[in-house]
C-alpha cells in the first residue's frame, strides 16, 4: 500500500514539513473522519475539536518561523486514564466521570511539545482492568474484540481517526488491541517514560507507550518522546523463540509465526530455539501480584467507590484480601527469578520472538478462550503470552504478521534487553517490510 499522509506518519510529517499540507488541513481532515465514524465504533470518549483547529493554527505559525517540531501536526488519541486538559478522563470509571485534569500527563504535555495535535480521548476498558473495552466496536469486524484495555486507541487508529496513539500496559494493554486491531505498539522498558498524570492500575507493572499503525511510525514517536534518535548499534543477527509458547497457539497464529519467522531469515537473521519461563509459572505470579497490588491501591485511595467498579475488578479485590501474605511475597520472589531468566536468555540472541496472542480474532463477548485444548479465562488467556514482560519489565513491541492476504493478520511480539527500544523497533521494521 502507498503511505500517503492520510495512512503514515512518517509520510504526514514529510509533507506537513514541505508545506505540501497545513497542520490544519490535516486536522481537519482526520476531524472529519472522526465525526463521520466514531458514533459506530465509540473508540472516542471526548473529541476535543475546536482545541484541536485552535492548535493546529498555532502549529503552522511556529513552522512559518521556521521552528522544528518533532511530531509538527501530526493526529494523536490519548487513553482517557492518562491527565489530557481540556477532556474528561476518567479511566473508564464512573466515579470520575467530571474529573477534568488542570494539568497534562507527562506523555500528553510531550506530545504537545513535540507538535502533535491532540484530537480526544480514547476509551479505556474500565480501570484498565480488562482486555476486551466492550464500549468500542471493531471496526473491521463487529465480531470481533478490540482488545483492551487501550481498545479505543487501536481501535481509532484502526478506523483512520489519528496517525498515533498512547496506551497503557500492565498486563498486556498496549500490546494485545494491537494484535487485535492489526496495528502496532510498543511497551517500552519499564519506567522509560514517566507516569505522571497517568491513573495507576499496578504501580510495579504499569507502563505508558505509543501506538500507531507501522512500526516506522512507532519509531518516529518513540524517539519523538525520548527526545533523541538512537545510538548507531550493530544490526541485529540472532533471536530466539520457545516452541512451547508457539505450540498452544491456534493454527492461525502458528502458521503466521512461522511465516515471520521465515521472513526474518530470509532477511540473514539467524533463529534460534531458546526456553523461556514456564507458562504457568508466569500466570500464577501475574495474578497473585496483580490483584494484590491493585486491591491494595483502589482499596487505599477509592475505597468509598468500589461498588462503582466493574464486576471484574470487583472479584479479583475479594480474591485478594483471602490471599495469604505469604503468597504475595513469594510470588514476588519468583518475579524476581523470571526477570533473571530473560536476562538469561537475552545475553544469548538479540531479542526475543514470540506470538502476541495464543488465539486469533478473539470474539468480542466471549466468557473464555481455548488454548491448547483447555478452556482458560478470556483475560487470563489474552495475558497469557504478554504478562511476563510486565513483570521483567522488559521492552516488547507487537506488530503485524505479513501474510498477504489476512485484514487482520497474526501479531508478533518483539522482546529486548532494557534500554533497547532501538534495537526491538528495527527487527519489527525487518518484519514489517516484508509485507
């Protein structure tokens, strides 16, 4: 497909750059596509449309003087838990519903530094408990479940609303809705990017990253956010994947990786088996420190507000105060271990290579999924594969599976060493340019 600047940042950038198109002409435009889809697929909580054309003006005042901007122009959605002045961001939670911030987020005060317009907030899964945001509509197929809980940034990003977008992830919340929606997003190294502003879930795992609907895109707002473009490195040569968390995925998803990873090869990357942590291991840790965690804060600072909260949070506190002390503390321990694994295993490949999600096109209202034979919760199984990297805090990117012929083909999940965003962000890139 030809990226034009209706369909790539990289490509908006460069004609906003040349004078090709105003800041505003291109906030109209994707203003336009909003008003005209969002009512179907409800990926926007608020749309901020006249402080949208008010900045946009200013924009291309500051490019006639001749300032550079990083982002000059460029479309964004905000996840309506991270600070946005001038919107309602309540983290899809009732309770706070009037809550209007005085003051950005630290991720929406960079966008807006770095010249980006921002056209709304997105619609989190409440809380950003869960991994499905029934509040949004797929829409590329109704069916079908955007995932969550940053559903409503993939899902606008899917519908052409924006050319980026910013998630959280703490169990996977960046990175599924983008399996699920065909677009990309990146978690980066825990703490990377700062939470300020940003409605906490589990403080330990919650991480904030961009989105968008290329890996090249992706790049341009991460180095946008950090302010730098990387370090010069050697290219990548090897990476490992683990059959076994390959083997439990679905044929769709195994066919797919299988492809990426002929595609890798065939770009002279060497592919290697490597073990990582036990599957089930990493789910019993990620449930007894998520709830623990997450009880132990909402109960703290939103106590008189719990029964506002969705049935699903609602149960997993009640799990957690039966929960033994002793519990949490070793699951704790064993976190520790997990994060020693993959170090492990990244001081043997460049990265780490595995699918997003074990099940393809997860259904929209399904109570369970089925991986390997055995029924599994439908949160628990989409976090099955992405949790891991929550806890050893290392940076994971999902991207798209060229297939040739899939709208919504299998995503791959991209795994390095801290601090090395650059270095996952240009084997994704070596993905992407085999479609």
């Amino acid at each position: 497909m030809t990226q034009t600047f209706e369909t790539s940042a990289v490509a908006a950038l460069a004609a906003v750059r040349s004078g090709n198109v105003s800041a505003s002409e291109l906030t109209s435009h994707f203003l336009a596509r909003i008003d005209h889809g969002n009512s179907g697929i409800h990926a926007l909580r608020h749309v901020m449309a006249d402080e949208a054309v008010e900045a946009a003006g200013a924009i291309d005042a500051r490019i006639q003087a001749g300032e550079a901007l990083a982002l000059a122009g460029l479309p964004f959605v905000v996840k309506e838990n991270c600070d946005t002045v001038g919107a309602p961001c309540s983290a899809g939670l009732s309770f706070r519903l009037g809550y209007r911030p005085t003051t950005d987020s630290w991720i929406t005060a960079k966008l807006r530094a770095a010249g980006a317009i921002i056209l709304g907030v997105a619609v989190s899964d409440p809380g950003a408990f869960d991994v499905r945001t029934l509040d949004v509509t797929h829409p590329l197929d109704p069916s079908l479940t955007v995932g969550g809980s940053s559903g409503g940034s993939a899902a606008a990003l899917a519908a052409g609303f924006c050319l980026g977008a910013i998630g959280t992830d703490t169990g996977g919340s960046i990175r599924i809705p983008s399996a699920c929606c065909g677009t990309v997003g990146l978690k980066p190294s825990y703490g990377a990017l700062p939470m300020d502003g940003v409605f906490p879930l589990v403080t330990s795992l919650d991480h904030v990253g961009p989105m968008a609907r290329s890996v090249e895109d992706v790049e341009l707002i991460w180095q946008a956010l950090v302010g730098r473009e990387p370090a010069p490195a050697s290219p990548p040569r090897r990476v490992g994947y683990d059959p076994a968390w390959v083997d439990i995925a679905d044929k769709l998803t195994r066919d797919g990786f299988a492809l990426g990873l002929r595609n890798l090869k065939e770009q002279g990357i060497d592919v290697v088996r490597i073990a990582l942590p036990e599957l089930n291991a990493v789910a019993e840790t990620h449930s007894r420190i998520f709830l623990v965690e997450a009880a132990a804060y909402h109960l703290a600072h939103h106590g008189g507000e719990i029964d506002t909260y969705p049935d699903v949070a609602r149960n997993w506190f009640a799990t957690a105060r039966d929960m033994p002390v002793g519990v949490y503390v070793d699951a704790c321990a064993k976190r520790l271990a997990l994060a020693r694994h993959v170090d492990a295993c990244l001081a043997e490949v460049d990265a780490i290579v595995a699918p997003t999600l074990c099940v393809s096109r997860p259904p929209r209202d399904g109570a369970s999924v089925t991986i390997a034979g055995a029924k599994h919760d439908f949160t628990r199984g989409l976090v099955r594969l992405t949790s891991l990297f929550d806890h050893t805090g290392h940076p994971a990117i999902a991207c798209p599976i060229a297939d040739g012929s899939s709208v919504l083909p299998p995503s791959m999940q991209v795994v390095g060493r801290h601090g090395e965003e650059a270095a996952i962000l240009r084997i994704a890139k070596l993905i992407e340019q085999a479609r």
